[in-house]
C-alpha cells in the first residue's frame, strides 16, 4: 500500500479497510465583487459507518474574513488539523459542535470570531477532542463542558473553559 505523499487524495482501498483523505492546505476566500468562488471545497464528511477512527487529514487551514474559519458539527469529527492560519473570521474562528475525535495540533486565531466549543441537545456532547492554538485578540469558550476536552492555548485571547 502506498504512503499518500501531499498532492494525493486518497490512499487505495484494500478489501477491508477504510478511505483515507490526506489534503494538503483548505484555502478559503471570502465572496467579493468578483464572486469568485471558494479556492478549495471541503471533503465529504469524514463519518465512517459508527466508528470513529481519524481518517480525514489536513496539513493546513488558511482563513481570512468570512464567517468561520473551522467548524465540526453534528456527530462530524475522527479529523486530525496540523496547523490553522485565521484572521479576522466573522461569528467563530472554530466552532467545535457535538464531534467526536478531532485534534488541531497547532496554529494561530488572530482577532475576528470566538473559538467555541458548544453542543446541542440532539446530539451526544464533544468527546476526545485535543486542540492546541495561539489565540490573540479573540475569546475561547467552551459550554457545556466535553468529555475528554484538552487545551493548550497561549496568546491573550481570553478564555472560558472547563479543567
């Protein structure tokens, strides 16, 4: 079986196992007068059967303006992010809603919307979640509190979060 090298999209799939995504860098563009279209379209949803294994991987996620820079909602998740770049994002910088098996392993969240962890009743709560940020002129929240939540933030970016 073949290593995926940066420019793949997916590994072959053996009688048994799993797709794996690998993208090398989200680019999102906010609409201007031009309606140019977003640079790169997200994959499909990374929810393999009831599993929950990681099986989406992202090197990097670049955002300037818009509404939101990441967001995983809905029972979504088992995606691992390297690094993220967000400035300046509308409502949420990153909105983790009811998912499941996410790491951000790095980056920073320069001004613009929140980094909220949050969970609707009609789903099961945010679980083993490791998200790891320079967060600078912008807030973190977590409400309610997830299960196995883990933070490692710097920056000045003010914080409301469970231990």
């Amino acid at each position: 079986m073949a290593v995926p090298t940066k420019k793949s999209a997916a590994v072959k799939m053996g009688a048994r196992r799993c797709p794996r995504r690998t993208i090398s860098t989200w680019t999102r563009r906010t609409r201007s007068s031009s309606s140019a279209p977003f640079a790169k379209r997200s994959p499909p949803s990374s929810r393999v059967s009831s599993r929950d294994n990681t099986n989406v991987y992202v090197d990097r996620v670049v955002s300037r303006g818009g509404g939101r820079g990441i967001f995983c909602v809905s029972q979504s998740g088992g995606a691992v992010i390297t690094s993220v770049d967000l400035a300046n994002n509308g409502n949420n910088a990153v909105l983790i809603e009811n998912c499941y098996n996410l790491s951000i392993r790095g980056g920073t969240v320069n001004g613009g919307g929140e980094v909220r962890l949050s969970a609707r009743s009609e789903f099961p709560n945010n679980r083993d979640i490791w998200v790891t940020l320079t967060v600078n002129g912008a807030s973190v929240r977590e409400s309610p509190c997830g299960q196995n939540i883990n933070w490692s933030l710097s920056g000045n970016g003010a914080r409301n979060i469970c231990r």
